[in-house]
C-alpha cells in the first residue's frame, strides 16, 4: 500500500514538473497554486527527504526564499 502510494505520489510530482517547464510558478506569475505546492514539496522534501523532479526542486528552492515564506517558516519553527 505505501509503495503505491509513494509511486501514484511520484506520478502526481512528475505532472507538476512537467507544468513548470521553463516557468518560475505553475500560472506564469506566482498564485496559490504555487502555495500549495510548496506546501506538498516541503512535506516530501523537507520533512520526508524525499528527492524531487528538477522542476519541482528549483520551484521549491525558490518558494523558500521568498521573504513571506522565511518568515513563516521562522514563526513556526521550521527554519
């Protein structure tokens, strides 16, 4: 069960990265969609330490440093 979870979970990652290709955000400009992946990378990535597509990965890191995102990062204790 997990390792059908954890492959229709990768499956779901590759559709992300595959929509980020040559784009910053999901949309072209930043909106909750991008919120709301970040919140699935960072549960994958930064608490599981599961790796992501390349797309996915550059989202992320540039979702982690938008000043709002440090900031609520810091406030509860997750920098």
């Amino acid at each position: 069960m997990k390792a059908k979870g954890e492959e229709i979970f990768k499956k779901g990652l590759g559709v992300f990265d595959a929509a980020l290709e040559g784009k910053d955000y999901l949309l072209g400009e930043f909106s909750f969609a991008d919120s709301a992946l970040f919140y699935v990378s960072f549960w994958w990535n930064g608490r599981l330490g599961n790796e992501l597509p390349p797309n996915v990965a550059a989202h992320y890191a540039r979702m982690k440093a938008r000043p709002a995102v440090q900031r609520t990062l810091a406030a509860e204790g997750l920098s």
